[in-house]
C-alpha cells in the first residue's frame, strides 16, 4: 500500500487500512495494530484486574482473541470499541478462572507431604544404616549405586 507504515515514507495507517492488511495477510499491519492499542488495553485490564503480571497475561489473550476473529469484525472504524469489549470479556473469564482455581499458598508455607509407606524389608535396612557411621554407610549407599549387580534380582 502506498504511503503506509513500513514503506519508509514514515506516513501513519489508520486502523482501518492496518485491519485491511492484516486480513490480507500482512503480519507487520496485526503488529502495528498491537503496538498502537497494547498501551490501553493494559492500562485498562490493570485497572480492572489490580495485577500487573495477570494484566499482561489477559492482554496478551485479549489479543490473542481479537486476531483470530478479525475477519469477524463487522465495522473496522470501531477496532478499539471491540477490542476493549475483548479484553473486559478475557478479565472476567480471568476472574471466574481465579474463583475457580483452588487456594494457591507459597511452597515454603505449604506442608510437607507424608513419606510414602515402607515394607517390613525397607524400614530394617534403614534402621541398620541409621546405626552405621556416616562413612560406613556412604560406602554402602555408593557401593549399591556403582555396582548394579548388588541389586535386588541381579545375580552376582
């Protein structure tokens, strides 16, 4: 296209010639688009949202989403309008997802989960290397590491 973005000619598309392009195609037109809207959908979904980090995350989708069904959009002059109706769509998806997810805690907070069940044969071995000196029970720890024939169904 004459005169456009991308040309060198420097000369600003509007939204509808860029929606035009990226229809036909043209990757540089959805990330010019992206560039030149991304500043206030995330302005907009920080607001909404109060997280950076999701806001991003739901940007990211909002546009995402607005990409896949550009063919869909019935009157380009009014990008923006839908593109905002997309992402206040895509944080409140975000927000049921949130509501739905069970209870987050940090991992340092979170209790340790129960060691699973010995055998009989498990519990006396550890017992009999609990009462070797630490060096004496290395050597056995490596010895059984190193030398695979030691292990159980393996003859020597």
């Amino acid at each position: 296209m004459a005169g456009g973005a991308g040309d060198g000619s420097g000369a600003l598309r509007s939204d509808e010639d860029l929606i035009a392009a990226a229809r036909a195609g043209e990757r540089g037109a959805a990330d010019e688009l992206a560039r030149r809207h991304y500043p206030a959908v995330l302005a907009a979904l920080a607001r909404q949202l109060g997280d950076p980090e999701e806001a991003r995350d739901v940007a990211q989708d909002t546009f995402l989403a607005a990409f896949r069904g550009l063919a869909g959009l019935r009157t380009p002059r009014l990008f923006a309008v839908w593109l905002r109706r997309i992402a206040r769509n895509q944080a409140h998806q975000a927000g049921r997802r949130r509501a739905q997810a069970p209870a987050q805690i940090p991992l340092e907070q979170a209790p340790e989960a129960p060691a699973p069940a010995l055998t009989r044969e498990q519990r006396l071995v550890r017992r009999a290397l609990e009462r070797l000196s630490r060096a004496d029970r290395e050597v056995l720890l490596l010895d059984g590491y190193f030398c695979p024939t030691h292990r159980k169904g393996k003859s020597s």
